[in-house]
C-alpha cells in the first residue's frame, strides 16, 4: 500500500485531531506542518512529531515529498491557502465551510481540474461508521418512507474563536457549523436540495448568531436546520418516516443512534471509535491510490450546491441590512 504524505495548512486548534487520524490511519503520514510563523509551525510540529516545519504556507506547497495538503485556516483563508497548494499541483482537502462563495468554490475545482489534482471539501461526518449504519437502515426501509428530517445543533461557547463575529473573515453559525448537516441530509437520502429558504438573528454589521434553514429535496422529503450560539440544548439529528424515527446526537462526531419503532420499541446502533477523523481520512488515501480526481462520496456537485445555498443566504441577509 502506498503511503500518502500529508502537509498541514495552520496550526488551529482542529489540526491536532486531524494529525491524529492520518497516524490512525493505514498509508498516511503528516510530514510537514505550516504556519504564518515559524515558531508556532516548530511547537506544533515537536508535539505531534511531525518531521518538518515551514514559517510560510508557501514554503510547504513547495515542498515535493508532501502529496496532499490539508488546509486547516481560519474560514476566510481556506481559498486562498487551497489556490496556493493546487497551484503548486498539490491535491488539496479544504476544512468546511470550503469557500464564502460560490465564485471562489467553482474556481478552485476549474483549478484542480486544470491541473490534474484531487480536491475534497473535508466532511468528517459522512464517513462516521454511525453515519453508514444509519444511511443502510433508511435504504432497508427500517423506518419507511422519510418524511422529515430535523437537525439541531447549539454551541454557546465560541468566544474563543476570535472572528466568529466578523463577516469578513467568514465567521457566523451558518459557516461555522451549515455544511455539517446540509451535507449530511445529502448523504442520508442520496438526494438533492430543490428549495431552500433562511431566517436569521444577528446584530447590523455582525455576522449570525442563530439560524433556521428550511430544505425541500426530492421527492417531497422537507429538513429543517437550527444552528445558535446564544443556547445551549442538546444537538441532535432526527430523521423522521412513516413507521418511526432515527436520532443521532451529535451526528457530525457521533457514535451511537436509536431507532425508535411506531410500535414502541427500540432499536441501538453503535458505531465506535479512537478517531473521529480517520475514517475522512482512510476515503482521501484510497482516493488518491486509486489516482481520482473526485470523492465519489463527498462529490464536487454536494460542495458547490451546498457553498452556493449557504453564499446566496449571506447575500440575502446582507442586502436587508441597506434597506
């Protein structure tokens, strides 16, 4: 088996669990780790054990042992650090949101294209053994027909994030946590969003702190999304069909779910682990031995619909605030 050599874009406070799951990993390794300072890139590298450190990000991009780089930056940065690696023909895997726009988005895919290179939009949840067992249930008909699908998701702590506020640095409740489960909902029903519309509270000049997001997808299945950081209530997916119902608490790193029958029993499901994010990472490694230029899991399509809905609501909430 091939190894697949990593490169890691920032030192955030996400890239720790992710060197976690390349090491959990079969083929991959982490090989060198980038930072806008030198000294940041060193310390995390000496506490991860990552041989090498770059004080630039273009400085690793030009390193040619890294296969893949993994861009890991604040939101605002996740184009610009994913145009450098794949203009340096590197294969890119971009943390969600993947781009503020849709602009930026189709770019950088024409991008990987031209230039022969995998790109992934990184989406942890849909490869979570949990999310697999839930996604063969509904395809069993274990539930019948899906009806609804609810998703709740609440942090009340995000003041360690210093941009969450900032609508220039893509901060917000809908880019920090949208992706997860618009994403998701794809992946479960292998359908696409037909119509979508957004409510949302935020102060003038700051980005959002709650939104509700209603979906409709094929086939008449309709979703809601609540995303808040001003509450704190338990997170939780809930797909709904006509002889009961699937909840998945914390779907976006869960390990357990529970089916609940219209007669009035249970049923658990587990599906447990040491890294949540190896699983994410196992799929881009057989991706690349298998030379794709696309996830045939998280798609190009499933990235673009979903950066386009999520920049076309900012747009609206934006332009109400100039009337």
């Amino acid at each position: 088996m091939r190894e697949i050599r990593y490169g890691i874009l920032s030192t955030a406070q996400i890239v720790p669990r992710f060197v976690e799951g390349i090491k959990k990993s079969k083929a991959g390794k982490a090989v060198a780790i980038a930072s806008r300072t030198l000294d940041k890139a060193e310390k995390m590298a000496e506490a991860l054990a990552i041989p090498k450190a770059y004080g630039s990000y273009e400085e690793l991009c030009q390193d040619h042992e890294i296969e893949i780089v993994y861009v890991a930056t604040y939101n605002k940065g996740h184009y610009e650090a994913a145009k450098m690696a794949l203009s340096h023909h590197k294969h890119v895997l971009v943390e969600k949101p993947f781009t503020l726009s849709i602009v930026q988005a189709e770019e950088l895919f024409a991008l990987a294209e031209q230039n022969g290179c995998f790109l992934m939009e990184a989406q942890k949840s849909v490869f979570l053994p949990i999310s697999l067992q839930v996604k063969k249930n509904i395809k069993d008909n274990k539930i019948g027909a899906i009806r609804w699908l609810q998703s709740v998701t609440t942090y009340p702590n995000v003041e360690h994030i210093s941009w969450f506020h900032s609508l220039d640095a893509g901060g917000g409740a809908l880019h920090g946590s949208g992706s997860y489960p618009i994403q998701y909902m794809q992946f479960l029903l292998d359908q696409s969003i037909e119509e979508y519309n957004g409510s949302v509270t935020r102060k003038k000049g700051l980005t959002d702190d709650q939104v509700n997001v209603g979906l409709r997808f094929q086939n008449q299945v309709l979703a809601s999304i609540f995303i808040s950081v001003k509450i704190d209530i338990p997170s939780v997916m809930t797909i709904y069909g006509e002889k009961g119902r699937i909840e998945i608490p914390y779907f976006w790193k869960g390990q357990h779910a529970t089916i609940y029958y219209e007669d009035g029993s249970q049923e658990k499901l587990v599906g447990e682990f040491d890294s949540e994010f190896v699983f994410e990472v196992e799929h881009v490694n057989e991706c690349l031995q298998k030379q794709l230029l696309e996830s045939p899991v998280m798609t190009k399509k499933m990235t673009l619909d979903t950066v386009r809905l999520v920049d076309q609501l900012y747009t609206t909430w934006l332009t109400e605030d100039e009337k």
